[in-house]
C-alpha cells in the first residue's frame, strides 16, 4: 500500500511540475534555516561536555540589587573573590580566575616574527589548568610572568611551521612576552574562546591577595570566576560560604549605599544554555530565549513555505475532489484518503531536505553562519537524524490541512457540484492563507529590514566627535615633546593632541564622588587627555574653559588638579545645571580632589546599544598612550607619508600602527557578516511569498482559459482583461498590506528597545517593503495576466 501511495504522488508531482517545484523551493527554504539553527542548537547544549569534573566545577555570579532599576545578574566578580576561597576554605579544591585581555589592556595586537596581528587572549590563573580540560600539547602551562601558551592556530599565524616554544610575543603595554607552551586545538563546544592564555602573574596588581583594591567594586567586570569543589561537597556548601565571605571581605570597602551586591552559584552545566541573559557575559554563551529567537527565524521561513503548500494543494481541490470521491465510491476510507495526501507531502518535504542541503552548502561560507549558527559544527549522522525528523514532521503537519479538509467530501456531494471552500462570506479559505502569507511575509521583511538599518547605523552614525581624516598613532610610552613639535609642523595637520584611550575604547571605571564626607558615590568613566583634545576632536563646551595649557612642572601638576566633564556626569552628581558645575570639587576613588573646570556637551563614546554615561576626562600626561592628528583635507596622504618618516627618524625600533580613526570605527562597529546573512533571509521571504503568489495566479488563469476566450471574443482589450484577472489578487496584496503594518511597527518597535540609540520606523522602512512586495507581486500577476489575455481565443474555445 504504501508502495502505491509513493507511486500516485511522484506522478503528481511530475504531471504539476510548476507548483512541485515551488513547493519543494519553498520547503527547502525554510529547511536550510532550520538546518542551521538545529546545528547550532545541537552545540550549544554540548557546551563543555568534555572536561572530566564537569559535574564539581562552580561558576561564581555577581547578583546586582539596585532600589530603582531592579536585580541583575552579572557573569563576572571582583578580582579578589578566588584567592579568598581557595585560602579560607577547605572544601574547595581549586578556584581560578579567567580575565579577558582586553579587559586589563584594551590593545590585543602582538608582534612576533615581523608580523603584527590581533589575537583574543585572555589572563588566567595556574590553576586553570586543573579545573578545565584543555590540554598542552608542547612545553608547560603558564606559571612564571611575562609567559604565554597558544593555541596551533596562532603559533602557525605567527611562526608557521617552526617551533614556536621559548619564542617571544611583543606588546607594546606588556613588553616581551615568552611562549611556554602549544595548547591542543581547544574544543568548539565550550563557552571559553580563546587564542592565546597569559599568566596572571603578568599582571601584579591583580595578584596582590587581600588587597582591598581589587575588592572594590569598579573592578568587579572584570574577572571570571570558577571553582573546583572536592568530591564530597556540593553546590549547597559553596553558596552558604558566600555570603559571609562578601560581608568579611567588604567591610573596609566604601560602595554605593544603593546598590547591594550578592554571590550567587551557577554550574558549568547551567552556564549555556542559561535560562536568563546575563551580563558581562562570555561571547559563546547563549540563553534558551535567544536560541528560541533563531529558530522561530527557521519556522517563520517554514511557516512561508507550508502556506505555499497548502494554498496550492486546495487550489488545485477542484481536479483532486472528484479523485476522493471516486475513492470513496470504490470503498476507501477516509484514512486511506488522507494517508495518499500526507505522503505526497512527505515526499515533498524528502525531495526538499537534499535542495535544502546544497542551500545550506551555498551559504555557510558567510561570516555571519560561521560565527552566529555553525560554531563550526559538524554535521553527523546525529545532526541528520534530528534535521530528518524535523523535516517528516513538517511535511507531514503541512500535508495534514488539505488531507482533512478533501478527505472530508462525500462523493455524492463531490459528483453533484463543487464550488470551493469557504472560511467566511465570499472569502475562501485559500484567499484566507494567501492574505496570511503576505502577512508573515512582510512582518518578517519589516522586522529584517529594521535590523539591518539598525546595524548600519551602529557602523556610519554620528558619534558627536570628529572620526573624519583624524589619524591615530599608538604609542609604547607617553609621547616626547619633540614627536608632537616635529608632528605639529607637518603640512596639513591641523592639531595633534594626546590621549590615554580611544574614544570608542573607553573602559577605565572610577568612583566619583560630589561631597568627601558622604558615602554615596557614583561610577563615571575615566579618560586622560591633554588641552588639545577638545578641539582636535571637535568636542563642545557648554560650559566653563578647557584645561590650562601646561608651560612646566609647576603648571602641570595645576593643570592635573582640573577636570572636563560631560552634561550626563553633571546631571549624575547631582551638580545642578552645566554653569553651576564649574569650580564645584569632586573626589575620584574617594581622596583625590579634583575640581571641575569645564562641562562638554554629551557625545557618544560607548557602543549605541548603551545609553550615555558619565565622563570624565583628566589630565595625566604619564598616562598618555594615542595620538590624534587632524588632517585637512586633500592632505591624507601626505600627511600620513611624512608622519611615517617622522616616526622612522624619532622612533626607528617602533613599527607604525598609524591608522585612521574612520576606517577604525568601521572596522570595529562593521555588522556586514549578519547583514549579508539578513539580506539572505529577505530575498528567501521575498522568493517564497512571490512563488506561492506566481502559482495561485498560474492555476487561477488556467481555470479561467475559456472565460478569458469568450471575454477577448466580446470585444475585450488587453488592458481590460490584466486588470479585471488582476484585481482579485490585487485586493488581497492591498489587505495584507494594511493588516501587517501594525504588526510589523509593534514588532520592530519592541525589537529596537534593546538598544538605546536607533533608528525608526517610518518610510523609510514601510515604504521600502511595501515598494518591494508590490513590485514582485504586481510583476507576477501583471506579466502571467497580461500573458493569459494575449493568448489566441481560438485556442481555448475550438472544443466548446
């Protein structure tokens, strides 16, 4: 029997060979999504599997309380809390810390064997390597300062086949760098991702154990904590030490009466994926609420493409209604019926599974599918087993709907007449699902299309600073007097001025506060500049003076003792309006005093995700690490060979990273990958909606061949025929139209509340989608109409 069935569907497929063919594009469409996202899935509830104590192995979080903006949980603790642990308690076998490079040092470029390269490294205790599985394949592990181990990838980056051991990595912060050690390739199911991994006694002011400054809150991002419990103790045993630990070690800490912060345990089990987003979180760690955003991505392509099917399945009711009917009069049973329909679906859905794999193929060599989907999973016989029964049960819920309802006929009811189906007054059920369709469709269009303006304002957006021919230099050490001279007078530079930081890279934390005596302080970033960087950057005063121009010793330490601050740290210290902020005294870290000299209005020096913050800016000039030179323009590249040349003669030992700053912030804010990836999913939402409407018109055109004979006989134009077959699906375009757009705006506007600085929703998006669907949707019906109604009546009407 069922040999049957998949003979009867295979001649139905063949003999409708256009309508099983968008079918079977359409269902491999949202197949290839749902492969992607299943893969990944699939990874990420694997993550860290492989090491041997997994189930003893605790990460500590940081539970943040604040009266006004609620709890929220933080990935990260202070520097302090593992070395406490491991001293004070027994029951922990081992507790170690992993620190992100950038965190400590914001520049992650190394250079070894005449190459110059960006790695993502991180800081980590001796005792990493005990706790975690990641295995040294050559030397030893880091234990000495100053000494790092790589992973095969960087050694052959770097020194290609030779051997990299006792070979050293150059950094212009940390200085010379000793490679100990070549890590086995680490697994890619694991929420660590990392390419090179530093001793943490590189770092001294992180080692200091007890120090009451690494307690301090401004650090507590900064560190990953994990501890290794010894065989009999549990999750309980840790979490009750936890508090008494923070109440011991903080008692001498002054922290923001407002903000009440607490240890809580998450296990490694727990960490991916987790059942709430946490913050400061690892880049591969992933909640159950975002992996559920990816696939509903998958099943709203799938969904397309099940519309498709069902809207020309019925379509076609009126040829196959009276095949049931004569089924049902030989005997068959209503089962049997449905069973022939389902596995023409079935079949449909095999034929797409091979399609949706040479789709899959074509497209994961994007960057976005590399890093956001695959992980770099490969696709095992466990994989396809889970994609193939995702896929039977696709094709066999999208059968399910035209199998019940033609199975559903009684043959004298069938053999009598058949008029069609009917959801409401005048409006057939497959009307229903075409209007639907188009509904998802351009929900879908509006929410991709949002993202994707999103991101390219992230990357070109006004920052409120100058990012236009300013070229920066990275230094070693603060810069000679004679370098910014020698700069200053080249042709075409209009200003050079000194900062500890990049604007776009500010992440140095204090703790401010407005009165000495009081306990209430408020956390600010922190930049050092010199008296040229306001105008070189084309910043605002908006209130007060720039700082003091120092002429020597005396002056300088005067001109250390002033401050800039922006309008959001005057609003946030409680200064009043920017003119009453001038001359007030402020404490940083609560004992150095500092006084306010001038207010800058607010620009935007943090990602857009995130809403302005505090500033502010200082003058330290030992802290000096960038310089900025303004360039008129015309003179980009005289003025960056002749800085070369300066640099070669004052700094002959220090390659030149000069780059210009423009191309800096594309680089670091360039979403292209996902962008390429968003434009797939909108041709992919395009196609499908446009083939299941080139199908609905195609079979509509060909059950109305005599009718537009007999019109063209009686004297009908052209014109008038493409307009009068056009307007019935043109009416359910212009309705789907007016029904998505609130769904559409309502689900864009939530999608944009996650970053605080967007785009909107108007023309530019509606209009754009909307041209879009009309323009594939009046070309699919105009040009199958217009081909229809040039069509010879002869040809239609010689039989009648």
């Amino acid at each position: 029997m069922f040999q049957n069935y998949l003979k009867i569907a295979l001649r139905q497929l063949w003999k409708h060979k256009l309508f099983s063919a968008i079918n079977i594009f359409g269902f491999a469409s949202g197949l290839m999504v749902c492969f992607l996202t299943i893969s990944h899935i699939k990874v990420v509830f694997e993550y860290d599997n492989f090491h041997p104590k997994r189930d003893r192995i605790y990460r500590i979080i940081t539970d943040v309380r604040n009266g006004t903006q609620g709890p929220a949980m933080t990935a990260t603790t202070p520097l302090s809390l593992a070395p406490a642990l491991k001293q004070d308690y027994d029951f922990i076998e081992e507790a170690v810390r992993y620190i992100p490079f950038n965190r400590m040092i914001p520049d992650r470029s190394f250079r070894a064997n005449d190459k110059q390269l960006a790695i993502d490294a991180a800081v980590v205790d001796p005792g990493f390597f005990n706790v975690f599985q990641f295995r040294i394949e050559r030397g030893r592990p880091v234990t000495d300062p100053l000494t790092v181990v790589i992973t095969p990838k960087t050694a052959f980056r770097f020194f290609g086949t030779s051997d990299p051991i006792g070979k050293v990595l150059q950094h212009k912060t940390l200085g010379l760098v000793t490679v100990t050690g070549v890590l086995a390739e680490p697994p890619l199911n694991s929420h660590f991702k990392f390419e090179a991994l530093f001793s943490i006694a590189s770092f001294p002011q992180i080692t200091q154990r007890g120090s009451s400054q690494v307690w301090q809150w401004q650090y507590y991002k900064q560190a990953y904590t994990y501890v290794l419990v010894k065989p009999a103790s549990t999750r309980d045993h840790l979490q009750q030490v936890l508090p008494s630990l923070l109440k011991r070690a903080t008692g001498g800490v002054h922290a923001t009466p407002k903000v009440d912060y607490r240890f809580q345990v998450q296990s490694l089990a727990q960490l991916s994926p987790a059942t709430e987003q946490l913050r400061e979180r690892m880049v591969n760690e992933k909640s159950y609420a975002e992996l559920a955003v990816e696939f509903l991505i998958g099943l709203i392509t799938l969904l397309l493409a099940g519309f498709n099917y069902v809207n020309l399945t019925l379509a076609r009711s009126i040829s196959r209604v009276r095949e049931v009917g004569i089924r049902k009069a030989v005997g068959a049973l209503r089962w049997q019926v449905m069973s022939q329909f389902m596995a023409e679906s079935v079949v449909v859905a095999l034929l797409a599974v091979g399609l949706a794999y040479g789709m899959a193929i074509l497209i994961r060599p994007l960057p976005a599918v590399q890093l956001w989907l695959i992980s770099g999973q490969a696709w095992d016989l466990q994989v396809w087993l889970l994609f193939l029964g995702f896929a039977l049960l696709a094709g066999m819920l999208a059968g399910w709907v035209p199998a019940r309802i033609l199975s559903g006929f009684e043959p004298a009811q069938v053999f009598r007449s058949f008029s069609g189906l009917r959801v409401i007054r005048g409006f057939s059920f497959r009307k229903a699902l075409i209007v639907a369709q188009f509904i998802v469709s351009l929900v879908a269009m509006i929410l991709l299309v949002t993202l994707y303006r999103q991101f390219h304002f992230l990357s070109t957006a006004d920052y409120g600073f100058r990012r236009e021919r300013l070229l920066t230099l990275p230094l070693d050490a603060p810069p000679r007097s004679s370098l910014i001279q020698a700069l200053s007078q080249v042709a075409g530079v209009e200003g050079v001025s000194a900062s500890s930081a990049l604007l776009s890279e500010l992440n140095q934390i204090r703790y401010v506060r407005s009165n000495r005596a009081s306990q209430d302080s408020t956390q600010a970033i922190v930049v050092d500049i010199d008296s040229s960087f306001v105008q070189t950057m084309g910043l605002s005063l908006v209130a007060g003076r720039n700082f003091p121009r120092p002429a020597g010793l005396t002056s300088r330490r005067s001109a250390s003792r002033f401050i800039l601050i922006n309008e959001e740290a005057v609003r946030a210290f409680h200064l009043g309006f920017p003119g009453d902020a001038i001359g007030r005294a402020l404490w940083l870290n609560d004992s150095v005093e500092v006084q306010v000299a001038g207010v800058l209005k607010n620009f935007r020096f943090s990602f857009l995700a995130q809403p302005i913050q505090p500033l502010v800016m200082e003058y330290q000039p030992d802290r000096f690490r960038y310089l900025s030179l303004a360039v008129t323009a015309g003179t980009e590249q005289m003025v960056l060979a002749e800085t070369k040349r300066i640099w070669q003669r004052q700094l002959p030992y220090e390659p030149f990273l000069g780059e210009w700053y423009n191309d800096y912030l594309s680089t670091k804010y360039d979403n292209s990958p996902y962008t390429d990836f968003l434009a797939v999913l909108i041709g992919l939402s395009l196609s499908i909606a446009s083939l299941g409407l080139l199908g609905m018109v195609t079979y509509n055109l060909q059950l109305r061949t005599r009718e537009v004979g007999i019109r063209k006989v009686m004297g009908a134009t052209v014109q008038q025929l493409v307009t009068t077959l056009s307007w019935e699906f043109g009416k359910l375009l212009v309705m789907a139209l007016l029904l998505a757009y609130p769904l559409g705006y309502l689900a864009g506007t939530a999608l944009l509340r996650n970053f605080a600085y967007r785009v909107t929703i108007g023309l530019e998006t509606f209009g754009l989608c909307v041209g879009l669907l009309l323009l594939l949707g009046g070309l699919t019906i105009g040009l199958r109409t217009y081909r229809a109604a040039q069509a010879n009546p002869t040809d239609s009407l010689r039989t009648e």
